[in-house]
C-alpha cells in the first residue's frame, strides 16, 4: 500500500518532468520569467547584505566618547568607566587617559617639539564606550549619552553614530523595498506558475475526462500538476540562483578594485546556504501554490462525457 | 444487479431525458438498451456511469444508491464500471499498453500484477503483441478493441458500451458483442446500447427499448421490428 502510495507519486513527478522536457522551448520560456522574477529579490536580498558585510555591520561602528574636564583625576574616571561596565548595554569601555593621548599624539602628529613648547597636557581623560550590539537604536544611544553627561566632571559626550543611524535608516529602507519587490514578483510567479498548469489542464483535458472515468480522485488527477508546478518553481529558482551568481562573478572584480581605491579588502560575496535555501523553498512553494490554485479552480470543470 | 425504478432525468435545459423508467439488470446478464435517436438510451449510462444523477425516482447499482452516493465516493464506484465509447477515447500520445493499463494504474496495481492484467485482457481482445504501438497505428476495429480491454482490464461488476459498434463493418461489430457475451458468460453485467438491430438480433439477449424516455413494454420488452427504432 505505503509502495503503492510513492510509486504513484514517483510516476507523477517523473511524468510531469518529462512532459517540461518534451516541450523545452515552452518551459525555458517560462522558467526564464520565473527565473528573473526571483533573482530580483534575491539580488536585492544580496546587495543588502553585502553593504552591511562592507561596512563591517552597524554594531560596530557606534561609539560614544566621553571627554572629561581637565581638573578630573584619573582615578575618578576609571571609576566612573567601572560603573559604566555595570550598565546593561554597554559592551566595552576603554580609559584612554590623557598622558595615553598625549603620547599617541605625540608619536602619530609629528608634532612633537611643538607639544615639548608647551607647559601642560592640553589633553582631557577620555572614555570610549560601546554599546551592545542590541542596545544601539537612537532611544538606547540617547539614554545613554543622558546617563554619562548627568556625571559633574564630563565636559562633553559625542555620538558618533549619525551616519550609522543614517545608514541604518537606508538599509531598513531596502529591506521594505526588499519585502514589498518579493510580495510583488512572488505574486508574479503564481500568476505565471497558475497560467501556465492552466493551459496544460486545458490541454490535457480529454486524458483528464477519461482518467475520471476510470475512477481517478481528484487528488489523482491534481498531483501530475502540482508536480509540474513545483517542477516550475524549483527550476526558476536555480535559475535565478545562477543569473545572481553569474551577476557577482561579473561583479567581483571592479567591486575588489574600487574597494582597493579606498584601501579595504573587501570582496563581493555570492548567495549562501541560507539565501539559496530560500529562493529554492520560495520557488518550490509558489510553484505548488500556483498550480494548487490553478488545479482547484479548472479540474472542477472537468467531468467525464460520455 | 442493477434496479432502476421510475428513474427520471431532466437535464438543465428543461429536455426530460428519462420518464420514470423501471427495470432491472441481473449479475451477468447481458442486455441491450435501444431506441431512436433522443429516447434515452445515452441518459441511462450516464446515470450508471454517475455522470449524471437522477432526478427522481430509485436508481441502485451494486447496492450504491445513485441518487445519494457523495462524491468522495465516486472515484471508488467508478472503478467498478468499465465504460466502452463509440468513439474509443484512447489517448493518442501513450502506447497500446499505457492505454490498458490506466485503470489500474488509477487503482494502484503494482506494476507486475498490472503487467499481467494488461497482457491477459489484450489477449482476450486479440492484440497481444500490439501493447507498443500507439492507438494511430491501428485499424479502427482494433482501436475499438483496445477500448474494450481497458474496460475490462480492472475486472469490473458492470460494462457498459455505447454505441461501441457504431463505427464497425458488420462482421467487426458481431466480433465485438461477442466479446462482451463471453465477459457476460464469467460473471460481468453488461449493458450495450446500440440502435443496431442487426446486432441485437443477432444475439438472444433481453433488450430494453427506450422511447421518448420510457421503457416500451416494461423491462421483459419483446425484439423490436428492424424497423421500430430507424
């Protein structure tokens, strides 16, 4: 009976495949539609990710510098580093002290002789501190900038986070874009997915009235067509899959040399596991949802004549 | 068994196909079904083939009730029906063998046991040897007989034929009916309707005349005259 069950099943795919291969120009054609409308997304999905991938992620980039007035004693700023450990969302905190800055000045600036003229350390303690990688959204930096200007002795906080926060917005931005282009082109593949079973229902239609003659449910007849659906839908995704691996090979190149001009290594990666995994599912499903609708609707309309 | 009492069929478009029709069909009895053109014949196989469902009256086949059977159910009744066309119904683009064997492949017959089905019931057809050609490659008269195999090949209770002779010389169309006597002799209801008196006469089988959607003279109707049904 369970063999039964999955020879059928095996028949059912290994038919709807041949019946795409007999008919290659046909099924290019639509996978080729298919296809496009999915590597939109994914390539999209792609540069999303390669922008925060050459921008070394938002967390990092975030930090708040505290400069303390010049009269606060180091002791006192350690302190208050310590309490500022204790806060929840803070990551790390570093005591850059101002006998510290002085001497990196003095070995980086080339100005040396001029900082020998001068009587005193111009130079305040600072402290530089990050937050947690879940704790850096402008309410959680505002808060915290708040928190460590309360404190007598701090001069001035400075974020350096605006271009982060910017950046931030503009990525958020292409993910809605992102969301709204795979809602948009998913639909698209459904129409084309369920257009096309349609036409294959309607040409099939003397071998469907015969098969319901001899006794062949519903789910019998639907299932050649489901199969040819996600058949449809797994073929246009690897072949979007292709086109944006194929976009990044074409790609690679001029992204690493102008990444070179600003002295970076960076190199422009391909699709992942995880990205393929969900252009294939994504395909796979509106190809079985596609031709799920197209059979339910058509198949209905067809009985046997006699 | 088949027991048909006072069946009546009236299509959407108001035509009333059947009139309260009564009769009954025993367990492997064959049985013709004539009458001109329009009188019904065609109506009383839809309804046993549960192409249509009775209007009124008490349609029973094999202890299903047509009238009330659901239709989850109807794939499972119609695999106990063998259906024969006038006009064959093969699917052109499948070899001889593919063609036979859709009943089974719809029951789920292994493929040994379909195997050996498919080769018996082409056998009692005479086309054994031919399970590799495409229905095109045949004479009209065999393709006739390759509908008749797939009729038969998932060992039905019923077999049901319309018009099965209408495209067949004389001699051809005898041959067929005696297939489906020798089908009737082991057991199997069969139901051929056919406006060829030449045929019915042919064969001392009860015969069930239909006109203007009754049954003429109740089920144990006499032969009509070659001519009553022209």
């Amino acid at each position: 009976m369970i063999a039964g069950y999955f020879t059928h099943h095996a028949q059912a795919l290994l038919g709807s495949l041949g019946r795409l291969c007999r008919a290659p120009f046909a099924t290019a054609l639509t996978l080729l539609v298919i296809g496009l409308a999915l590597a939109l997304p994914l390539a999209l999905a792609l540069f999303v990710s390669n922008a925060m991938a050459a921008t070394g992620g938002f967390t990092g980039a975030v930090d708040v510098s505290v400069y303390f007035k010049p009269d606060t004693a180091l002791s006192r700023v350690q302190q208050l580093a310590r309490d500022t450990r204790a806060r929840a969302g803070v990551a790390t905190v570093q005591v850059i002290s101002s006998a510290d800055a002085l001497a990196e000045f003095r070995q980086y600036s080339g100005f040396g002789a001029a900082l020998d003229a001068l009587g005193s350390n111009p130079l305040p303690n600072v402290l530089h501190v990050r937050p947690a990688p879940d704790a850096s959204g402008a309410a959680d930096l505002d808060a915290l900038r708040h928190y460590l200007a309360a404190w007598p002795e701090v001069d001035t906080v400075q974020v350096d986070a605006e271009w982060v926060l910017r950046f931030n917005a503009i990525l958020g931005l292409l993910r809605r874009v992102l969301g709204i282009a795979a809602v948009l082109l998913g639909a698209g593949v459904l129409a084309v997915i369920g257009n096309t079973i349609r036409l294959e229902i309607q040409g099939r239609r003397p071998e469907i009235e015969v098969v319901r003659l001899v006794g062949g449910s519903t789910g019998f007849v639907r299932r050649p067509f489901l199969y040819a659906g996600m058949l449809y839908g797994l073929g246009g995704a690897l072949l979007a899959w292709g086109l944006v691996v194929l976009a990044v090979l074409v790609l690679r190149t001029p992204v690493a040399t102008l990444a070179q001009l600003y002295g970076s290594r960076y190199a422009l990666s391909g699709p992942g596991v995880r990205e393929v995994a969900v252009v294939l599912g994504a395909g796979v499903a509106l190809g079985w949802l596609g031709a799920w609708a197209a059979a339910a609707r058509h198949l209905r309309r067809i009985e046997p004549r006699a | 068994m088949i027991l048909f009492e006072r069946v009546s069929k009236r299509y959407r478009n108001g035509r009333e196909a059947l009139r309260s029709a009564t009769f009954s069909i025993d367990r492997g009895e064959m049985v013709f079904l004539t009458g001109r053109s329009g009188a019904g014949k065609s109506t009383v196989l839809k309804l046993i083939a549960l192409l249509e469902r009775p209007t009124r009256g008490n349609a029973v086949v094999n202890g299903h009730n047509l009238a009330t059977l659901r239709s989850r159910h109807l794939p499972a009744y119609r695999r106990t029906l063998g259906v024969v066309f006038q006009e064959h119904r093969l699917l052109d683009d499948r070899p001889v063998f593919d063609n036979v064997a859709l009943p089974l492949v719809v029951s789920g017959v292994s493929p040994p046991e379909m195997d050996k089905r498919v080769r018996a019931a082409l056998d009692q057809v005479g086309l054994l040897g031919k399970e590799r050609l495409l229905p095109s490659e045949l004479s009209v008269g065999e393709q006739q007989r390759v509908g008749i195999a797939r009729a038969v090949v998932g060992k039905p209770a019923v077999l049901i034929a319309d018009e099965p002779t209408g495209n067949l010389d004389p001699g051809l169309a005898l041959e067929v009916m005696r297939l489906f006597k020798r089908f009737a002799d082991v057991g199997v209801t069969v139901i051929v309707a056919t406006h060829d008196l030449h045929v019915v006469h042919e064969f001392s089988q009860r015969t069930i005349v239909l006109a203007d959607g009754q049954v003429q003279g109740g089920a144990e109707a006499p032969l009509p005259s070659m001519t009553a049904v022209r």
